[in-house]
C-alpha cells in the first residue's frame, strides 16, 4: 500500500480542509513543534483505512475523530496497491449527542494515475459501500488487519517494540497472516469439520444397519410364500360374495315392500271428516252483507269532506294574512322612534370633532419630551466615554511590572559562561581518547565471526541431542510396526476362517428352506433330480451367529490394518526426520570448520583471565577442541573491547555535562529573550501613551548572553514613568466621574417629562376611540331606519290595509272548522268499515280451513287414487273420501303378510354364504371382525383381503429392498472410516505445533537474518540480532559477544532492535513469498533517544531503503535528521487549525 493523496476537513485538529499530496515522496519527514498534529495526519491514514487510530486506544472510538467545535469530518486517502490505484473515504457526523460515521465508500479507479473522479470520464468500480462491509473489503485488499498495520507499516509512539516483545503465539499469528499463509489453518479446520462429519456418518450408517438386522433370504420367501396364498383366497372370496349380496337383495326388496303396505293401511285408516262444517257456511254469508252497506257510508262522508277542503283552498291563507298584519305594526313602531334616531348621530358627530383636536395637540407635546431625552442621553454618553478612556489609561500604567529575578542576571551570566568553557575542553579530551579506543577495536576486525561460530556450536550441541532422541523414537516406530504387521497377519487368519463357516452356514439354510417344499415324484429345485423319498428337516444352522461373527472378524481385521498404516506413517515421519538432522549436522560441522582458524599465540592464557567469557552464555557446552579454540579468541578480543567501552562511557558522560552545560545557556538566554520580549510588548502596547525609549536588544542569533545591566536599566526607566502617569490618571478619573453624574440627573429629567407626556397623549388616545365608536353606532342606526321604512312601503304597497285585515282573519277561520267536522265523520264511517271487514275475515278463515283441511287430508293419499272432491259441498266431499279409505285400507293389510314370509327366507340363504366366508378368512389368518355388521359385511371381504394380499407384496420388496440398502450401507461405511482417518491425519499435520509453527519459524529465520544485518549497521557493528525459543537475543560484540535478551537493552538500544526488525519486515517479506507486499513503512518518533554518531547511522540506513521501491516517512522533532529528509510537509498550529505546507522536492 502506497499512499497518494490525503484529504481532511473537521478531523482532529484539522478543522478546515487540508489536503497532504504524497505525490513523488518516496522519502519525506513530519516535522513541526509539540502538539501541531503530525501523529494526526498518521491517524487520519489509519482511520481512512480501518476507521479507527491505534492512538484512540479502542476499535470504536471514532468520536476522537470529530473536532470539538464541528459537528461532520470527512476524510480521503487516495492510494496505490501493486499496479491499481484505489481510494477510500468515510464521513463522521455529530448527530443528538452522539457521533456516528454517516458514509463510507471503498472504490477503484479504472486508470490507475487518476487522482479523483471525473463527471464525464471512466465511472470507479465501487467495492464497498456500506460500515459493515469496509473493514474486511480493506482487509482483504491489504492481507492486513488493523493491529497488523499498525505493527508493519504504521509504527505509533512507542510501540516500535511491539512487535519485538510480542510471545511467541502472537508473533507467529501475525508472521503467518504477512505470508499469506492463513488458509492452512484453513485447511486445517476444515480437515477437522470433514473428521467429525466422516464420524458421525460412521455412526449414522452403523445405526441404519441395526435397523435391517430382519432382512434376511428366509424372510424373503416366507413373505413370497405369504403372497401365494392370498392370492388364492381372494379368487375365493371373489366367488362367494356375489351370493352373499344377492340373497339380502332379495331378503331386503320382500321387507321394504310388506313395510310399505302396512304404512299405507295405517295412513288410509287416519282419514275422518272435521265437525261443524254447515255453520261455519251460514256466517259467511252474512258477514258480506255488512260489508257492503259499511262501504256506502263511507264513501257519502269522502264526497263532504272534499267540498270542505276546496272551499278553504279558494280564500286567503292565514298565515299571509298574520304577516302583513305584523308588518304595519313594524312600521308604525319605526316611524314613531325616526326623529330621536337622527338626534342621537347629530350629537355624536359634533363630540368626535372635539376629541381630534385634543388628540393633535398632545401628540406635538410628546415629540418635543422625546427629543429632549434623546439630546440628554447623548450627552451622558460623551460622559462616560470620556470616564471609560481615563479609566483604561490607568489600567494599562498600573500593569507594568518588572520581571522577577532581573537583578542578579549579570552574576549568573558570569558563570555559567565559566563552565561551559571547562566542560567543552573536557568533552575534546574524553572524545580524543575514545576515538584511538575504537579505532583498535575496528583494526582487530568484526566480531560476529566468533558470534556465529558460537551459535553454530550450540547448533551442533542441539542436533546431536535431537538426532540420539530421533534415533531411538525411530527405533520405537519401527518395532510397533512390526506389531501391527503381526495382528493384521491374525486378524486376516480369524477373517478368512469365520467367512468360511459363514458360507457353509448360509449353504445350509438354503437347503433347510427347500426341504419342506419337495414333493414325492417331482423333480428338486437344485438338481432338478427326481425326489423318490422326502428327507426330514434340517437343524438351524445358526446363520445368525455366522454372520455375527464374520461381521466381528472383519471390523478387527479393519481395525488392525488401519494400526498398522498409521504405524506405518510413524516410521516414516521419523525417518524423513533422522535424515534431515543428519543433513544438519553435517553442515553444521563444515560450517563451524571454516569459522574456527587456528589459535594465535598467547590466547589460551588470555582466555584463562576472562572465565565469564569462556562459558559463553553461561551454559558447559562441552564441545571439545573446537570450543577451546573459540574462548581463546573471544579472551584475545575482550581486552581490546573493555578499553573501548571505559573511553566511550568517559566519553559519554563528558557530552553529557557538556550538553547539560549548554542547556542552562540556552535558558538562561531564552529567559533574557523572555524579558526583552516582555519589554518590547510593553512599550509597543503604550505606544499611544509616549512611553521612555529602551536600549536595542541583543541581534537575534547571537550567541553573547547579552548585557542584562542595559536591560534592568530599560525595565527601571518604564516603571517610574508608569508610577506617574497612573497618579495622573487617577486624577482625571475624580472629574469625569463628576461630569457623568450630573448628565445622568439630567437624564432623568427628561425622561420623566417624556413619561407624563406619553401618559396624557394615551389618555386622549382612548377618549377619542371612545367618541369614534359612539358616532359610528349612531349613524349605522340612523341609515338601518331609513332603509328599512323604505323596505316596509315597498312590502306593503300591494298588500290589504290596517282595517281590512281583522275580518279576513275571522272568515279563514270559519272555512277551518267546516274542514275538521267533515274530516270528523269520515274518520268514523271508515272505522266501521274497518269493523265489517274484520268480521267477513274471520268466516272466511273457518270455511278456507275447513276447505284446507280436505285437500290436505286427500293430498296424503294421493299416490292411492282418492275419488275427486265436490268443493260446493263440503260435508259431501268429505263422506265420499272416508268411505273409500276404509276400503283400501283392508286390502293392503293382507298383502303385507305373503311379503314378510319371503323376506325371512332369503335371510336365512344368506347367513349360510356368510358363515363359509367367516371360515375361509379365519383359516387365512384374516379376523371376520373386520368385515363389520350388517347384510352389507361381505361386500368388506374382498377389500379385507385385497388390503392383507397388498401388505404382503409391500412386505416382500420391503425385504428385497433393506437386503441391497444394507449392502450399500456397508459400503458407504467402510468409505466413510477411510475419509475419517484421513481427515484426522491431516487435520493433525495442520495444527498450530506443527507445519504452522515449522512454516512462521522458517520465516522468523530468514526475518531475523535480515533484520540482523540492519542493526550490525545501526548499532555500529556492535549488536547482531538472534532468536531461540521465541524469545529474541542480541549479541554484545563489545560485551566479548555475550547473548542476552532484548529486554535488558536500554531505550535507545531498543529503538535500534526494533527499528531494524521492522525495516526487515519492510525489506524482506517479499523474499519470504508472502502474500502482502508492504510497499510503506512510517515511523513515528523515537530518534530523540539517539546519540549524533546513531542517529546518523539511522538516517544512511533510511536514505538506504528509500532507495528501493518502499515509501518511507519519518515523524521526527531532531532538526538534523529533518534536514536530511527530501521532502518535509511542515505542520503547524494557528488558533483555528492545524495546517500542512510541503517543503523539498
């Protein structure tokens, strides 16, 4: 990942939009002062990324992202990875509180030197659009996760170590996840899924067995010999039914046919005539001539009522005539009140022009109190503004202070220019002695020869112990195999054996099944032989013990095979690993002949002096002369080392005072700068005032400590002449304290006029509304009279007078009570109308039910032939109905007897055929108690036995069908147990102690071999790094190369190590064919810790790396390393925002 293009705006610190352009920076610095928002830009990069900054301290902790004035940041990192360019962006908003990222957007660009996107141009692919799905979309684009990152490309404050310090399972996990490895552990679980589903289907399939144990070649043919009978049982019983059903047809066509006829003599006999049938006929003949006369009346009393009505519809209504009457008394009342109406709206006008011109007056009074107030208010303005500027005066006179601690500057001046003299001869004495010390040190050569012939040493003392413990377990290996051979040996014996006594087994049963079925004089079934004589049954052969057996011989036979091949890969796993240690040792040996020449002179007694050194790490290797020959030269160097190391540490300790010494200079001379600046500030902030003029200050750069007596001088000169002008101004500030309050009693004056003024004006206000009310109610009632007298004469124009208007009244309501008598009488004629009818109903409802009742009781016979009624005489319609029942009745009693004596022989013929059926299906095995009960129960049996014939034949395939299941099943267990053991070796294989740990070692081999080289330059040629164990190790070859634990260095010596293991990561991961190409690394501090002499090496060392293909970029405060670096984006802070500007190429 190489970054491009960097877009902020509200993030952090940065809130405006900065855009930091990386564009031809293989190689730049973030520098700028303490706090200006260099690690942010970092931050930015990172949560562009992944959402969240290593900073934060949490994954979701994203509201650090939002400025604390702004409520929305938008950030935009446009990048490169291998030959395609990509950009992300997210977007974070405040929103009720709470701070959520709105939108994000992960896209590629079709052209990979694009730096945005184009309206017209190629449309980006859109790889991720939504939170959820960017962070793995990132992950997978990169082959890093956010702790990754941060620990690879991204190095934070502080943590360039973590990676460095990190157990060993950690730093495997991320080793594997940089070589793109993961999918081993892929490989690895899956194995295992595949194990556990091959072993549950095992079990499933071992379960399914168990369910076929009753499938067997003799179920087969006693199901098929089931099939057989059935089958003639059901042409049997497909003869006997028909019988059965026609002997109840007959039975039940005899009974319905006496039933029938003696329901008909019973309903025949039920007939009689109704009582009273003569004077239900003379009522209604006289209730119809009342009827009639009841309707003359009424219709007499119609014929008046409607004369009544027309002559009340020819005279005036009533209620025309009360409304004219009501509008000459409207009118007389309205002419009588017109002249006190008009009075009234004349006295109003006359009021309302009074009030207007009261209202004009007082207006005019109220604008000249408003122009006094305003003209005095102005004047208590001048006033204090007049006090405010005094007032101000004296505060700024009165806060000149002179600095603390001014006066005794000269003395201390003095001396610290006294020690940094005798500490800068010091430092060249100490420098001198040191650089002759190393310059020796560098003549005797390198001493990561004897380093590496140390570790070759103990390399061969750990591969002899391993290729004893390899020998011996291969030994192990191979007698158990040759166990396993000798069961699988017994186990195929015991197989073969027990198959043999199963076939016999299953010869024999197939000869007791054919036994019972040979027949004198036919021909055998086997031999197709003629049987002369029939042999007897055979004993059970035991086929089931048979087969349980062989079943038993070949589970053991799989098991001791699948022993044996385990065995097997034992032997040669153990094998493969003696040959590689005897590869190793060999190697090992050469290696450590060529590192080892011969001893000079004098060495041996040396290595006598130095027994610390001659144990090398503290451990009796006892490697006999090679290991002498090593201690001897490691004493001969050690001398040379210990010179070394006094002159540097007396060295050390002289820059240190020497540095010490020009850091008191230095504040002491930003102090003097700190009390010319305050000077200066001063006096230019009373530039208006005309303060005493100052001494110039020392020029900027120099490096004299300055005069300071010139400088307490200046400060006494602007103290006294604040002291007197402060006393004047406290003078000044009495009179204008005065003339201010006699402008606010003038104030007040006026403003109280202005209010008695404003009171009397509202007053007038309100009467004048008052009167405009009043004179506008009067003239609206005066013009409402008018109008409507006007409207009343037009109404009235056409209407009767005042005097005619009583008698028309007294005629409407003569015709009025004419109209209500007639209606009167005709009310009652219809009642009695009414009356009559009612009457005439109810006879007829007695002669209509008398009527009914005969056809009723002729309907229910009607399928007999009843003779046709007389409907004019009803008494003989009746006799003529009864007489004829009595007849038929008779004759249909004695045909009912000859049919039930038929009916009873029927029935007895067919539970003769039943009882033959019952028989047949009892001797079957079928129960006649499924047939049911009834006549019906035979039409049952061919169902019963069709159902019985069809289970059989489901029964026979069902056997046929579990006998080829089941060896199917066998089958697919037996493939089942093969995938289960190869699953569960490879699964073994790809646990994390096994081929993971062997792949992240190898590659931790070739890390630190490079990572190694990087800190022999950084260090000086005194440090190589090492690894064993998983714990890390650096090789002191000024310490005689003793190995100790990268815990044990101290901080710059840390910031060495770890800055070389992550150079290497960056350096050689692509040698280790990983799946991630780091094409970045950026460091962030660190340097400050480093002495000149290092931190030189460590800028050569990065301008070095630069060179390649990786982009490398620096945080550093060191101005010296800053101004080797090409390119700078300087950062600094203003009182708004933080802002980047780039510097270099």
């Amino acid at each position: 990942m190489r970054p491009v293009r960097l877009e902020l705006n509200g993030f952090a610190g940065f809130r405006v939009a900065t855009v930091v352009d990386f564009t031809d920076a293989d190689y730049f610095a973030l520098v700028g002062s303490t706090g200006s928002g260099k690690s942010t830009i970092l931050d930015a990069l990172t949560f562009a990324l992944y959402g969240t900054a290593y900073r934060w301290g949490r994954s979701n902790a994203i509201s650090y992202a939002l400025a604390p004035t702004s409520n929305r940041c938008t950030v935009s990192l446009t990048f490169d990875v291998a030959s395609q360019r990509y950009q992300v962006a997210r977007e974070v908003r405040r929103i009720g509180g709470q701070v959520q990222q709105k939108a994000v957007s992960l896209v590629r660009f079709a052209d990979p030197t694009a730096g945005a996107v184009h309206p017209n141009g190629p449309q980006p692919e859109v790889l991720a659009g939504e939170i959820k799905e960017l962070n793995a979309a990132v992950e997978q684009l990169l082959g890093l996760s956010f702790d990754d990152f941060c620990q690879c490309v991204v190095l934070p404050q502080g943590d360039f170590a973590r990676f460095l310090s990190a157990n060993t399972a950690d730093r495997q996990r991320i080793l594997l996840k940089l070589l793109g490895a993961a999918h081993y552990e892929g490989i690895g679980k899956r194995a295992g899924v595949q194990r556990d589903a091959a072993a549950k289907e095992v079990e499933v399939l071992t379960e399914q067995l168990g369910r076929y144990a009753d499938a067997t070649p003799e179920a087969e043919a006693e199901a098929r010999a089931r099939v057989s009978a059935l089958e003639l049982l059901a042409t049997s019983v497909d003869a006997l039914v028909p019988g059965v059903d026609e002997a109840h047809a007959r039975a039940a066509e005899a009974a319905a046919r006496a039933q029938a006829l003696g329901g008909q003599a019973d309903l025949l006999a039920s007939i009689s005539a109704p009582h009273g049938v003569e004077e239900l006929q003379r009522a209604a003949d006289d209730a119809q001539r009342a009827v009639e006369k009841a309707r003359e009346a009424e219709a007499e009393a119609g014929r008046a009522l409607a004369d009544a009505h027309a002559a009340g519809r020819a005279a005036p209504e009533r209620a025309a005539i009360e409304h004219t009457r009501d509008l000459h008394l409207e009118r007389a009342d309205l002419a009588a009140r017109r002249e006190r109406v008009f009075a009234a709206a004349d006295r109003a006008d006359w009021e309302l022009a009074r009030h207007q011109e009261q209202l004009h007056v007082r207006a005019a009074a109220v604008d000249a109190a408003r122009a006094d107030v305003a003209e005095a208010r102005a004047r208590l303005d001048r006033a204090h503004q007049a006090h405010d500027e005094v007032r101000r005066r004296r505060d700024r006179l009165a806060r000149v202070r002179t600095p603390e601690g001014l006066s005794v500057l000269a003395d201390r001046v003095a001396e610290l220019a006294r020690q940094a003299d005798d500490a800068e001869r010091r430092l060249t004495e100490a420098s001198d002695r040191h650089e002759r010390a190393a310059t020796a040190l560098a003549a005797d050569g390198d001493g990561s020869r004897l380093t590496e012939a140390r570790g070759a040493l103990d390399q061969l003392d750990e591969v002899t112990t391993d290729f004893a413990a390899a020998t011996s377990e291969l030994g192990d290996a191979i007698e158990a195999a040759a166990r396993t051979d000798a069961a699988v040996s017994d186990a195929q014996f015991l197989l073969d054996a027990r198959t043999g006594a199963l076939e016999e087994a299953r010869t024999l049963a197939g000869a007791g099944r054919l036994r019972p079925v040979l027949r004198a004089g036919h021909a055998c079934p086997v031999c197709e032989q003629t049987v002369t004589a029939v042999p007897p049954p055979l004993p059970d052969p035991a086929l089931d013990a048979a087969e349980a057996g062989a079943a038993g011989a070949t589970r053991e036979h799989r098991e001791a095979l699948s022993r044996h091949q385990e065995a097997m890969a034992t032997v040669t796993g153990r094998q493969r690993t003696v040959d590689a240690l005897t590869v190793r040792r060999t190697m090992i040996e050469q290696q450590v002949a060529a590192l080892l020449p011969e001893l000079p002179e004098g060495a041996a007694g040396e290595a006598e002096a130095f027994p610390g050194v001659v144990s090398g790490s503290g451990r009796d290797r006892g490697s006999g002369p090679e290991r002498a020959r090593l201690d001897g030269l490691v004493a001969a160097r050690n001398r040379l080392v210990a010179t070394e190391e006094q002159t540097r540490a007396a060295a050390g300790e002289a820059r240190t005072v020497h540095g010490t010494t020009l850091t008191a200079a230095g504040a002491l001379r930003r102090e003097l700068d700190r009390a010319r600046t305050v000077l200066d500030t001063q006096l230019g902030a009373l530039t208006d005032l005309e303060p005493p003029t100052a001494d110039p200050a020392a020029p900027e750069g120099s490096e004299d400590l300055g005069a300071p007596g010139d400088l307490t001088a200046a400060w006494a000169r602007l103290d006294a002449w604040a002291r007197a002008g402060t006393a004047e101004a406290e003078a000044d500030l009495a009179v204008a304290a005065t003339a201010v309050a006699t402008a606010d009693e003038a104030h007040q004056d006026a403003v109280a006029a202005l209010e008695t003024a404003d009171r009397e004006h509202e007053e007038g206000r309100v009467a004048h509304t008052r009167t405009v009310r009043d004179a506008t109610a009067a003239e609206a009632g005066r013009t409402a009279l008018t109008a409507r007298l006007r409207e009343l004469d037009a109404l009235l124009s056409a209407a009767p007078s005042a005097e005619a208007v009583p008698g028309l009244l007294a005629e409407r309501t003569r015709l009025d009570d004419a109209v209500t008598a007639a209606a009167v009488r005709a009310d009652r004629t219809r009642e009695a109308l009414g009356e009559a009818l009612a009457e005439q109903q109810r006879t007829l409802a007695g002669t209509d039910a008398a009527r009914s009742e005969l056809t009723a009781a002729r309907d229910t016979v009607a399928a007999l032939a009843p003779p046709r009624p007389d409907t004019a005489d009803l008494a003989a319609a009746w006799a003529d109905l009864v007489d004829w029942a009595a007849r038929e009745a008779a004759g249909r009693r004695a045909e009912a007897l000859g049919r039930r004596a038929e009916a009873r022989a029927a029935t007895d013929d067919a539970d003769e055929l039943l009882d033959r059926l019952d028989a047949q299906l009892s001797d079957h095995g079928l129960d006649p108690g499924h047939l049911g009960e009834g006549p019906g129960r035979a039409a049952h049996a061919p169902r019963v036995v069709a159902i019985a014939l069809e289970r059989a034949r489901a029964e026979a395939e069902r056997i046929v069908r579990d006998l080829a299941e089941a060896a199917s099943v066998r089958e697919r267990a037996d493939t089942a147990r093969t995938r289960q053991q190869v699953a569960t070796e490879l699964a073994r294989l790809m646990r994390s102690e096994r081929f993971p740990r062997w792949l992240a070692e190898s590659a931790l081999d070739t890390l630190v071999e490079g990572a190694s080289e990087s800190l022999r330059q950084l260090s000086g040629a005194r440090f190589d790094l090492s690894h064993r164990k998983g714990e890390f190790y650096v090789v002191d070859h000024a310490d005689a190369d003793t190995e100790r634990s990268v815990r044990t260095l101290s901080g710059g010596e840390t910031f060495q190590a770890s800055l070389a293991l992550a150079l290497a990561l960056s350096e050689q991961l692509a040698g280790l064919g990983s799946a991630t190409k780091l094409e970045s690394i950026f460091l962030d501090e660190g340097f400050g810790t480093l002495d000149p002499e290092s931190l030189d090496t460590v800028a050569d060392t990065l301008e070095t790396l630069a060179q390649g293909d990786r982009m490398v970029g620096l945080i550093t405060h060191v101005p010296g390393l800053a101004e080797r670096v090409p390119v700078r984006f300087r950062v600094r802070r203003d009182a708004h925002s933080s802002v980047v500007t780039r510097e270099g190429a």
